[in-house]
C-alpha cells in the first residue's frame, strides 16, 4: 500500500505560476525538515531540475501518454517510498492532456490515478470576483477530480486580497495561500522554456530559496499538509528496476551530462544500472575523454544549440565519440546527442558520425508521437513499438538515414532518425520505464563488445 501523503499543484492554464508554487512548496516542507518526493505530470525536463535543487532528490516524471496510465502510480510509489510528502506539478491547464485524445496525460488523468487532492493556482492578477466562477467551474467539470483548495498568485495589494477572498467565501474552497507579485523570484526563459538548473548554478539555488520563501510566507503550510494527508492509500505495487543481470563484468556505460545535456529520466540509469551497466557521467563540455572502459554511450536531450561553440571546440572528446561509434560500439542518442553526432551544428563541426547537418529554426517541433524501430539496433528490435515526444527548435538535413531509426504513426506517417552500425540517433524521446526490454538490451549489446 502506498500511503504517502500527497498534493497535485495544477492551474487553469499554462503560466499561472505552478512551477514557482510547486517548487516553493517543496522547498519550504524540505526546510521543515520533511523528504519531499519531487514529481512533474507530463514529459517536461526543466522543471524536475528545479524540483531536485529543492528537495535533494531526484525528479520524477509521471507520463501517462509515454508510459501508459497503468505506471503512474507505481512509478509515483517508486519515486516517493519512504517520503513524508510528494508534491506533484501539473502539465498546462488542468484538463489539458494529450491533443484529440480526451482526459490522456493531462493533470485531472494522473490526480485521479492517485487518488490525491489538488490545489488550484489561479493567476489572480486581472480579476475579482470572477475568480469565483473561474473556481466554481474548474472544480465541478470532473467530480472525480476532487480540489482542495486555491491559491491565489500575482495578487496586487490588501485590498485586491480581500476582494477575491469574499467572492471565494461562496465556493466553499478555502484559499490555502496568497502569493503577491514579485518579479525577483521569476526565472529565465529562452526557446524550449526554463532554463535549465544546470546552466545557472547559484542563480538556481538563489531562486529555488527565494520561492521557498515567498511560499513560506504566503501559504498555509499546515492546511496545505492536512490536505495531503486526507490522500486515500494506493493498492498499486511500486515499480521496480529489477533485473537479474548475466554473470561477467559490468560494461561501462558513459553516459552524457553537464549544461549541454540536461535532459535524462532518472529511471533510465536506474534501469541501465539493474540491467548490469556501470553508469559513469561525463560531460562533452569539460571531459577530453571518455570515462575508462566506455562500452556504450548514451547521449540524451539538452541545448547543443546554445554550446555548439564549445562543443565543437572540444576536439579530443568529438575524435574519441566518433572512434566509439565508428568502431561498432552501441550509442543511443536523443534530439541533442543526434546533432552532436552530426557533420555540423549550426556551421560548428560536431563529431561527424552522421551525414547529416543541423541548424536552428523559427520552428517549434512539439508533440507525442507513436512510433515502430524500422530496424535492429542496440537499443531495440525491428517492429518495437514506443510512444514518445519531440521537441525542439533545430532541423536536421537529411532528417532520416538510409536505415531510420523509426517509422512515426502519429501525426502524421514519416520516418527519421538513422540507423548505423551500434548508433541509434533520433529527435525521438522515450521513457525507457514503458519498455524496460531496451535497457537490457542496450547493456548486453555493451557486454557484448
């Protein structure tokens, strides 16, 4: 049974202020001295970054399109075992999920899977007594969703406060705090959204205090735990990484980090690890060579875009990436490890492991996609079938190799990405946690060699 207690924190839209609210909460109840489990709805990076400076551990997605409904839950028991809190942010609107497919990876879907109550953050800061109405209709659209409580962000002054306090005392939501305008606390922003924890290093930490603190002092941080403990126990059997690897060393496997590179499910070293892998980060801004005994590489997403100065610069790392690949080794690589193995980037020479260029464009690519391996690779067998999501601002030319990587069903029909010798390359990104069979497979290619 899992009896953690727990709070979803959502909002009407996107840009009410969910993630400073979230990310304060957790900082303020990690002050208190509580374990916070850190959880994010949707297949967001930047914001588990955030979540993990403020409670020290790692930040968890819960994807209910990427790894289907049945694993929020257990994957929730798996991040939060052991916790005195989990605090869960919200994707975009509340009832926003998958486009065309209903309730699908939206907020409502993943509170109602586990059975937790959710706090409302309403931008308070063009309205009055509207918000009452604005209230009243999101908590009665789904009885199944049950709202605890709201509270209010971007409030202007007392008066403003009173104001939406008295038109609030009819919808028999309490208001469980009352945040008022304080652009100090807001964080930067570029193409892809947030930018990332890792790129700002103290200015992070600095933020992260500082909505800590605006929550302290604006929130009812009592009320707001009697509401997480009203949270019903789940039956659901936590996920678990658990593998019984093959006798025999424990192949190296570097995997990509550092500013360049933020972008990873914390389930994906913890499935490489089950599978028999020893997981050694590196980072192809500073490192000149791979970690020692490197049998595999996994680069995953991140800003190539922002460091393809440096990263071309790093000459001794691109040569010993290529002599990797080249040599037959099993990569997987995702949107930014498929441009860094590219000719170019944006007329930077990248490691040139594939024919291929990359540049930025004005273009937003963004969505869930299904998709089918066109072919064996490390990473999975041909006819494997994956739900992932793109996203990014960059283009590559030719977007698909001789051998793709994947056949996309949704959308639209196309295949992309590139297939050759152990690389698997693909603006494709996958939770590994739906289909832990790559993970394994990936390791005893490693082992393999």
């Amino acid at each position: 049974m899992v009896s953690t207690p727990r709070l979803v924190i959502a909002a009407p839209a996107s840009n009410s202020g969910k993630t400073t609210v979230a990310t304060g909460l957790m900082a303020a109840f990690a002050a208190r001295g509580l374990a916070v489990s850190p959880h994010k709805v949707g297949p967001d990076y930047i914001d588990p970054g955030y979540h993990s400076l403020a409670t020290g551990r790692p930040g968890r997605n819960l994807d209910a399109y990427m790894c289907g409904p049945e694993l929020v839950a257990p994957l929730f028991a798996h991040g939060s075992a052991g916790c005195d809190l989990a605090v869960v942010e919200g994707v975009m609107g509340l009832y926003d999920g998958a486009s065309g497919q209903g309730e699908l990876a939206s907020t409502a879907q993943v509170a109602k899977l586990l059975r937790a109550p959710v706090v409302l953050v309403v931008d308070a800061s063009s309205q009055s007594r509207s918000v009452a109405a604005l209230v009243h209709g999101f908590a009665s659209w789904d009885p199944e969703v049950r709202i605890g409580g709201v509270i209010l962000n971007k409030v202007a002054s007392d008066r403003h406060e009173a104001l939406l306090r008295d038109a609030l005392d009819e919808s028999g939501l309490p208001v469980l705090g009352v945040l008022r305008r304080a652009p100090q606390v807001a964080t930067p922003s570029r193409h892809l959204g947030l930018v990332p924890v890792a790129e700002r290093q103290g200015d992070a930490v600095d933020a992260v205090r500082a909505m800590g603190e605006r929550v302290l002092a604006g929130c009812d941080l009592d009320a707001l735990m009697a509401l997480a403990r009203t949270a019903p126990a789940l039956a659901d059997e936590a996920w678990a990484p658990a593998y019984a690897p093959a006798e025999g060393p424990r192949p190296v496997v570097a995997v990509a980090g550092g500013a360049a590179f933020t972008f990873a499910y914390a389930e994906h070293a913890e499935l490489l690890t089950a599978a028999g892998a020893e997981v050694v980060v590196f980072d192809p801004l500073r490192d000149e060579k791979l970690p020692a005994g490197t049998a595999g590489l996994v680069i995953g997403g991140g800003f190539p875009e922002v460091y393809a100065p440096e990263l071309s610069a790093n000459e001794p790392l691109r040569r010993a990436v290529t002599e990797l690949a080249l040599s037959g080794a099993p990569v997987a690589a995702e949107c930014a490890g498929l441009l860094y193995l590219a000719r170019e980037l944006d007329g930077k020479p990248m490691c040139g492991v594939l024919d291929a260029t990359a540049r930025m464009s004005e273009r937003l690519t963004l969505g869930y996609r299904q998709a089918v391996a066109v072919s064996d690779s490390p990473l999975a067998a041909a006819g494997t079938r994956m739900r992932g999501h793109e996203f990014h601002r960059t283009v590559l030319e030719p977007g698909a190799g001789p051998v793709p990587a994947w056949g996309m069903h949704q959308p639209e029909r196309r295949v992309e990405g590139y297939v050759q010798r152990g690389v698997h390359a693909s603006y494709l990104h996958t939770h590994w946690a739906a289909s832990p069979e790559v993970a394994r497979r990936f390791v005893e290619h490693c082992r393999a060699r």
